[in-house]
C-alpha cells in the first residue's frame, strides 16, 4: 500500500497539489483545479508521489501532455499511462545561439576552417532543489573526435546572460593550393554537430544537475552562415531502458484547455450591442441571446459567457427577468415551475455563482469548517451503522448541524446580494401572476433556486464551492449528505415532506423539524430575499475576506536598524486592509490599509534572484513579496489591483525592480524616493467580486454562434416555414422556440452578418501573421511542434491562406488560458479561437 498525492504543473512549476489517499493503489482524489496560465508552457504535466513512514516524497510517475496535444482530450475523461520520471527527461527553457563558420589562412599559407560558437542566453531553465546555478558545456562531436568548453557559472538564475563564443577547428589543416577559397571538406562537416548542455552547478557529492541538451548539425551552415537561432532544450537519451507500459500505474484525467484570442474592443460593436439589447427585444425569443441558448447543444455552455458578458455591462437582471417570464407563461403546472435546465435556469446558477459566492462562503463557511473538523458520527441508516454507534446519539449530532444551518441561512437575507434578489423578486412577480390561485408559487419559485440550487449543492460538495480545498473524507462526505437533503427538503415547502424522502430512516429522522416554526422561517427568508427595492445596509462596514494564504515577504525596513531578510507569513487580505502575521489566527505584525495600497505590480526576478515575486508599493516603501508559484503570484496581483483601483492617489508609473545597495536596479537612480521609471500596467475593473473582460466575452458567443452555424440556418427555414406555411411543421424544426418568425429571421440575419464579418477578420489576421512569423525565433523556438508553426516554418509565402483551425486548436498569441483538472467538471470553459490585434488607443 502506498500514501499517495498527485500535483499538477507547468512544464516543473508546481501549481496544485491535491490530498494524500493514504494506504491505497487505486485512490481516488476526485479534485477540480481551475486557473488562469499567466505565462507560456510546453507541456502541462501531473506528477504521482508516494510519501513514506519518514514524510520523504518520491516520484512515481508522470504524465506530460503537450501544450499542442491538449485539444485532443479536451472535456474528455482519458487514463493516461505513468511514464517513468529520471533526470535526463526533465528539461524546460529555451537557449540562444549562434554558429559561424570561417576560413583562416595561417602565416605559412596553410588553410583551416574554424567554428566560432557563441552562447548568448537562455530563458525559463528549471529550479532544482530550490536553486539554479546554470553553466553550458560546448561540445563539437563527431565520428572521430569529441572536443568539450565550459562557460562560466552564472548564480541564483534561471534565465542567464552568458554570451560567451568558443572556437573550434573543423576541418583538417590543408594545402591552399588544393582547395578553392570558400571550400571546405563536405564529408567532414556533415559528420559534425554541436551540442549544447545545460547543467546546475550543484555543491552537493552526488554531481551536478542536467537541464537540457540541444544538438545541431553543422550542415545547417551550408544554407547561412552566420547562423543564429533560438532552440528549445530537449531531454538527453541517454539509452536506458524504459519500463513496459502499465509497470507503474495510470491516471485518469479529464482536462479543458480554452485559449482565447481577442480583437480590440471596437471589432465586437454590432454583436455586443446586438446581445445588450435582448433584453428589450419582444418577444425576447426573437433576442439574440435568447437565440444562442436555442442553437447551442447544451444550455449551460450558452449561459455562461452570456451571463458574464450582461453582468459585466449591468444588463443581467433585465434580460433573466423577460426570459423568465417567458418561460413562465408557457409553464403548465405550478409543481414543475423552473424545474428544467433551460436557458432560464442555467443563467440564474450562473449568475449565483458569480455574484454569490462570498455570500455563500460568510453564511456556510465556518460551519462546514467544523463539521470537516469535528468528525462526529452522524449515520442514522440502520444498516450503516457501526458496532461501537448509537442511533440516537447520531441524530442528535446531525440534528445540531442541520439546525446550525438552517439558522445561518435563513438568517442571512439581509446579505444577500442585489442583484440576486432583484432577480427573486422578479421570479416572485411572475410566478404569482401565472398562478394567481397557487399561495405558495411565490416561495417556490425562489426557493428552487436559493436552497436547491444554491446551498444544498454547496453543502453536498463544498470543494466546488471553494469552502474547503479538497474533498472531504468518507465519514463528513456522508455527514453532509444527510445535511444538504434535510435543508433541500425544508427549503422546498412542500405539502407532505416526510413523504418525499425514498429513505424510510430520513422519513423519521424529518419528524424533528415538522413545527411550523421551519416553514415559517423559510418564508420569512424568502420574503426578504425577493422583496423590492431590499439593499443591504452593511455592506460597506462588513470586512471580506478576499484571499489569505502562506507567502514569503522581504523586510520592509520600518525600523532603522533591522536586517532585511526573507520570512515566510500569513497573508490575509479583506476590503479594509492588507495585513500579514506569524501563523494563521495570530495578531497581525502589519498591516495596510486598502487605500495606502499606491499600487501591485511583478518585480524582476533579477532583484532578489527569486522568481513569482511581486510588490505592494506604499507611500513610503514598497513591500516585497514572493508567491509560491507563477498562478498564485498573478491571483494575489489582480485581486489587490482590484480592490485598490479606486484609490485616488494610485501611482502611473513605478520601479519594476528594487532599490538595493544605494540605488534603484533598473533606473540606477540613487534616491530612494525617485520617481517611477515604468508606466504602471493597465486597470482592471474595480468591482471586487466579478473581473471580466467583456470583449473576451463577446468572442466566446461568436465562435459558439460559429461552431453552431448549421443550426442557425436551420432556424433561419424554421423561420421562413412557419411563415409561409400554416400546417404542421417538419419535426427537425419543433426544437426551436420561435414566438415571432419575421422578428427572429430579422436577429439571424444580423447575427450571421455579425460573425461572418469577425471570422474573415480572423482569416486575414492569422495570413498577415503566417507571413510575419520567424522559425527560430525567440518567440518560437526551433523544437516547437505546434502544427500552426510548422505550417508557418514550411509554407511558400505566395500560397493560398491555410484553413482555419478548429476550435481549441493552439494558435500562435495567446492572450489567456485556461487549465483545469480533475475527474469532473461543472461548466467547462467554452473554447474558441482568434487573434487579439492592437488598435489606435487600446493595445
């Protein structure tokens, strides 16, 4: 049996790592990881580890997936085989050289050919054991010879200047009379290669570490001399033998990769104002966004770019609000109202989770907390229970928690956030009408939303809400189970509760909560939540809590004597204050409030020589600090730039590197006080809950109306049938909602128009970018096996323009990226394709 845990990771930069599932060779880890990637990556690899008696880790095995493979698994669940992990394989960086071959002409007329090798730089190398001394061994090889040089050793870096040359003698000295000026012997140097390797100056007995080797033949010169080219390190064969497949297990990965690539905002005019407007459109299933839920194979990959992009713009309650109305008056029976996955529902989950999830955290948080923590015996199946168990001390425990959270929730409402309940009321509004003769149509409609969609899907699976960070064990999992069906019942208001229960033991378990103080509690609740014009009165004096988490911070120097050195504290950050201290729960050692935060940006990493680190400028010094890894650095920079945007005195330009030893590093100005060198980075939007980017938005709704353009134009003759005919309709075009023929024709038009016109911007962007794209460059180094580079590498330029990739495929720019991991997912995010090109005003 082994105690194992898996970590996911860019190329070797660790950005997640899941629990230990301890005494098990088949464990189950069931964890979702969702991020944004805020820098290039080749390979997006999970490691397996086991942990000994002695809570020593060694590697099991790996699986790298290819940055430009992850199309293929895209949203699929796959078992992949563990490969063998050794030194030789781990390599990552990229290095920059040049070879240039010349004829010298010694004092005695003799004629030889020498190489001159020159190592310019390299980038991205790994961190091996927390440090990277980098030096490059030069190696001319051949069948015959094998002669060796060695830059120097360049510390604490991972992207190292050398720019070092090194000559060799290539050919055999030679009469001059033999060979003619600019010849040289053929056979010789098509034998010949350069190779570079890469190694980590290590002080410890066992040797110095390998990075990565590339291996270059010298008749690469033949076609230009001199040579110059950026090449990604490749791993070293060094023959070893390779384990046989399935010798060291599988892994079972279901991974969704979405590139995005953006116009400038002005591309997007006509359609995003064509989806602003659904709201206003009647009837609103003629609305273009009403239409995208029509066409689109599943409601929910509609819902969510649709909601983010109506949130971002305040149009949001407008639009749910007309299609919930709609949905209304074509539902039949009040017992089934909102009880479907139309578009209607989909949007309000969405939205739920976007506006709601710190309401969600503050209302469940702590308890669920202790529940995870307490690990009391709550099983009251008879046939589950154990020998050492009593039944009714476990309905006691589980009538605590049940109780516990009841209270929390339905004395919450004056928390909840608006625009949830500006959309209750609206539902409240429309349900009642449609039933005038139904009392309780009122409550249902919001509560089967709040409490079945909301809390007690929370409940069951807090990891999904972010309320604990992995999932929970078997014994809470059971715990809570039990929990979020008793409050999913209470919150439902049905008639005969006890009979909605399969479970004959929840049926009687349910008896404790028969008074009618429960149901008028839930009402009472929902009153409040679906009231008009409710707006909570203290939400500006209630500190959030934002984002907390272990860090490393510098020294800020307050006190005139003290060292400056690195310590590693607990950050917690709300929207009152920025503060830190020693241990979770401590009093705090410092703290910042928001509106001394002048502004958050990255510090070089040549400062400190650490990477991921970032500063939180002050007006009097700058507080340095370092994230544990490159996703964790960025998610701390937005949301501080986020909640800090407002303040008046924020800074435009700053010192992207440090003020040591009497000077700023990147400026060499000598006062402490100097003004900024750089132009701080651009705003982001100041609302603290939801940061989106409308055009992205925008582009994710025209490539689904894209991939989806069958469809549409099968509306478009849905449209022109009903229409002309008054019969009964083809069967292929009873799926769709079409309330007015000529209004919604009259919306496809325009939609098509609309994305016709992005996708030939698209065509003409990725031709002018074919042109321009260099092989070898920095941006893409040789080694890169992306199919859109090699087509760029090989294609003449007066050829037709290439086809347009499908969607999820790996284009050239990325502007952000999304990976996320784990054996399910709830909405995953909508791939699509595009270039962001700069326009006047806006890059």
């Amino acid at each position: 049996m082994r105690d194992c845990y898996c970590t996911v990771n860019l190329d070797q930069e660790e950005v997640f790592r899941t629990k230990i599932v301890e005494k098990s060779l088949c464990p189950f880890y069931g964890e979702d990881f969702y991020c944004e990637i805020p820098r290039s990556f080749r390979h997006l690899s999970f490691y397996v580890f086991d942990r000994d008696v002695f809570r020593r880790d060694s590697i099991i095995g790996k699986v790298a997936i290819r940055k430009e493979d992850l199309p293929k698994y895209h949203n699929r669940d796959t078992w992949f085989q563990l490969q063998h992990v050794d030194a030789d394989s781990e390599v990552q960086g990229k290095v920059h050289l040049e070879l240039r071959l010349s004829e010298v002409i010694t004092d005695s007329g003799i004629v030889c050919h020498k190489l001159a090798t020159r190592i310019l730089e390299c980038q991205g190398l790994p961190i091996v054991n927390g440090q990277c001394d980098p030096y490059a061994t030069v190696t001319l090889a051949g069948p015959y010879r094998s002669e060796a040089k060695k830059t120097k050793v360049k510390k604490k870096t991972n992207n190292p200047q050398f720019d070092e040359v090194f000559y060799f003698e290539v050919t055999r000295p030679c009469s001059y009379s033999r060979k003619s000026h600019f010849d040289f012997e053929e056979e010789d140097v098509d034998k010949l290669e350069i190779r570079v390797d890469l190694w980590n100056a290590s002080n410890l007995k066992f040797g110095d570490e390998f990075l990565g080797e590339l291996r270059i033949p010298l008749k690469v010169l033949r076609q230009c001399s001199p040579y110059e080219a950026w090449y990604f390190l490749q791993p070293r064969d060094n023959g070893s033998k390779s384990l046989k497949p399935g010798d060291l297990g599988s892994l079972r990965l279901n991974v969704v990769y979405t590139e995005d690539h953006v116009f400038s905002s002005d591309y997007y005019g006509p359609l995003r104002d064509l989806l602003l407007r659904s709201a206003d459109v009647e009837p609103v299933s003629a609305s273009a966004a009403h239409i995208l839920g029509e066409v689109c194979r599943e409601k929910q990959e509609a819902a969510v770019p649709l909601v983010r992009l109506l949130l971002h713009y305040g149009r949001v309650v407008p639009f749910i609000c007309a299609i919930a109305s709609a949905e209304v008056r074509r539902t039949q029976d009040p017992n089934t109202i909102f009880r479907g996955n139309s578009l209607t529902s989909k949007c309000i989950d969405e939205t739920m989770k976007l506006a709601g999830m710190q309401y969600l955290h503050d209302t469940l948080k702590p308890t669920i907390e202790e529940i995870c923590q307490s690990h009391k015996s709550c099983e009251i199946d008879p046939v589950r229970l154990k020998e050492h168990e009593s039944l009714e001390s476990n309905m006691e425990n589980l009538r605590q928690y049940v109780d516990r959270i009841f209270n929390v929730i339905t004395k919450s409402g004056v928390s909840c956030p608006t625009v949830m309940c500006d959309i209750f009321f609206s539902l409240r509004e429309a349900a009642a009408k449609r039933f005038q003769d139904d009392l309780d149509v009122r409550y249902t409609a919001v509560s089967s939303f709040i409490f079945l969609r909301f809390f007690a899907p929370a409940i069951l699976s807090p990891n999904l809400f972010q309320l604990t960070p992995h999932h929970t064990d078997p014994q809470t999992s059971r715990t809570l189970t039990l929990v979020s069906k008793t409050i999913q019942t209470l919150g439902s208001l049905s008639k005969s509760k006890s009979a909605s229960f399969k479970e004959s033991y929840m049926a009687a378990f349910y008896e404790f909560f028969n008074e009618q103080k429960y149901a008028d509690a839930v009402k009472n609740f929902l009153d409040l939540i679906s009231s008009s014009g409710r707006r909570d009165p203290k939400s500006v004096q209630q500190p959030i809590l934002l984002k907390e988490g272990f860090m490393i911070k510098r020294a800020q120097g307050r006190k005139r004597f003290g060292m400056k050195n690195f310590k590693k504290r607990w950050f917690r950050l709300t929207n009152h204050e920025f503060t830190y201290q020693k241990n979770k729960g401590d009093p705090p050692l410092c703290s910042i409030p928001i509106e001394n935060i002048l502004a958050v940006e990255t510090l070089e990493e040549e400062s400190f020589k650490m990477k991921n680190m970032f500063q939180v400028i002050q007006p009097e010094r700058a507080l340095y600090i370092q994230a544990n890894n490159c996703v964790e650095a960025k998610a701390w920079i937005d949301v501080l730039t986020k909640v800090s945007q407002r303040n008046q005195k924020r800074l435009t330009v700053y010192h992207p590197s440090a003020y040591l030893n009497g000077h700023w590093l990147c400026c060499r100005a000598s006062s402490d006080t100097a003004t900024g060198c750089t132009p701080c980075t651009g705003g982001l939007p100041a609302n603290i809950q939801l940061d989106i980017d409308g055009d992205r938005e925008t582009e994710r709704i025209s490539s689904l109306f894209s991939l989806y353009m069958s469809r549409l134009e099968k509306m478009q003759e849905a449209c022109g049938s009903r229409s002309v005919y008054a019969g009964p309709e083809q069967e292929e075009y009873s799926t769709f909602i079409i309330d007015d023929p000529q209004e919604t024709y009259k919306t496809l038009r325009q939609v098509i128009a609309g994305v016709g016109a992005l996708e030939q911007e698209h065509a003409q962007y990725k031709r002018d970018k074919f042109k321009k794209t260099k092989y070898g460059s920095q941006e893409h180094p040789i080694g890169d096996k992306t199919p859109l580079l090699h087509a760029c590498a090989h294609r003449d330029p007066s050829s037709p323009s290439p086809p347009r990739f499908p969607a999820g495929s790996t284009p050239l720019e990325t502007r952000a990226s999304r990976a996320t991991s784990g054996s399910s997912l709830r909405s995953p995010p909508i791939p699509c394709e595009a270039c962001r090109t700069p326009s006047p005003g806006r890059p």
